[in-house]
C-alpha cells in the first residue's frame, strides 16, 4: 500500500555519483593492493567519505566538478586519507583511474539502498528523477544498473549544457517533470553543489552524510539515501531543511 504524503510534495530528484550510484571501492582497494598498499574496502570508502567533505571547499569557489583539475584534487584527498602522498604513486593512480572503465569511470555500481529508495519513491505515487554532473553517460550506467526503470527523468549535465549548482539545471528538471520548485525535493552528497543548487532553484534538499563528517549545517541531513528518501516523505511535503539528521 502506498504511504500517504502531502498533495504538495510530487517529485524527489536525485544525484547520481555518490547518491544512486556508489564508487567501485572493491575495483580501488585491490588495484592499490597491487601496488603493495594493504588498504581494505572498507577504508577506501572512509577516506572517500572524508575527501568529499574537503573537496566541498575547493566546489564552494565555483569549480567545476567535471574538470580534469576537480577529479585530480578528490583522488589527491583520497590517497592522503589512506597514507599515500608520494607523487609518483599518486600519478601512476590518477592515470589507472582515468583509464578504468570509461566513459563511466569508478561510478559503476548501484548504491544498495538505490533500488529500495526509489521503489519508496515510485510507492509514494511521486515523480523520481536524476540531475548529475556527468560526462554524458549517467543515463547508460543507470541502465545497467537497472535503476533508470524507476525514474521518470535522467538531466545529465554534459547532455544540456549546464551543470549544478547553476539554478538552470534544476529549473530544466523541475519543466520535464511537470512540477514548481516547492513540490520537489533533492537528495545529494555535495552541499556546495548539490544543496546550494537546489536552494537557488527553490527545492528543499537532503545532504547525505553517512559518518557525520559534513558537522553542523543549515540543511537535513541524512545518513543514507534510503533515510533521505523517507526524510522526504515525511517532511509533510515541505522543505525538510529545518529537519535534523536520521
């Protein structure tokens, strides 16, 4: 049975990196093991989490997170949350990574609360979409992720000609979906990108926070996207930004 929820809230929008889709941590650990780094999964995902954090500042100047100088500091904060700092380590990394899988990248798996959050979506009887900063392949890998079966509308940032946090994008969302900014809602990992996009455009956002490194701030918070998507639903339709974290 479907969950009731405000006749206000119709659409939760999504990212896609690090929201729906969850980096290859597995693929990361045993290419560094290789190369005699003894880390485990479970730490390369740590130190994801905590470089995302940092990397936020360098996207709050209005960098752009497809360029090739965005991508080469978030793995520099990855690596040195992990103990490798040497350089000629960090670049025979950095081009193992621009080499892995493309035109995807290390965004190829499913995050496992995906297909569960947007089942809670679709229940919910509302519209579910994604806005990424992508290189023109979200929508493939969330095909072969089968999460794109769940979603009404795919942006892609490369496709359209703007990517977040300009207002555009969420504004051209908002369009194909049918709805005003105060019926939707966007659930994100990067506040500089993600939140302070959403909010220029009118949504309300949910700032994913796993472990609680992101601290204090002026937005919800939620420690998967399971979690945020209920946030969501339960936030009586409205912006769930005065909310505390779940």
């Amino acid at each position: 049975m479907s969950r009731p929820v405000s006749p206000r809230l119709r659409a939760i929008l999504f990212d896609a990196g690090n929201t729906l889709l969850q980096m290859n941590y597995p693929a990361i650990a045993g290419y560094l093991a290789g190369r005699g780094h003894a880390v485990s999964v479970a730490a390369v995902r740590d130190a994801e989490l905590r470089a995302r954090v940092r990397l936020d500042g360098d996207l709050a100047s209005g960098a752009s997170t497809e360029s090739r100088d965005t991508h080469g500091r978030y793995l520099r904060y990855v690596l040195l949350h992990l103990g490798i700092a040497d350089e000629g380590e960090v670049q025979a990394i950095a081009r193992w990574r621009r080499d892995f899988n493309p035109p995807v990248g290390l965004w190829n798996r499913a995050d496992p609360e995906a297909r569960a959050a947007l089942r809670l979506v679709k229940e919910a009887g509302l519209i579910a979409g994604v806005i990424s900063n992508s290189n023109g392949s979200v929508r493939s890998v969330l095909e072969e992720t089968q999460l794109a079966r769940d979603l009404d509308l795919i942006i892609d940032s490369a496709v359209v000609g703007v990517e977040k946090p300009d207002e555009r994008i969420f504004r051209l969302a908002l369009e194909r979906a049918g709805v005003p900014p105060g019926a939707a809602l966007y659930i994100g990992d990067l506040y500089s990108v993600d939140v302070v996009g959403a909010r220029r455009a009118g949504l309300g956002a949910v700032l994913l926070d796993p472990r609680g490194y992101w601290g204090p701030r002026d937005c919800a918070l939620a420690r998967g996207i399971e979690a945020a998507v209920r946030l969501c639903l339960g936030s009586a339709g409205g912006c769930p930004d005065r909310l505390s974290c779940i």
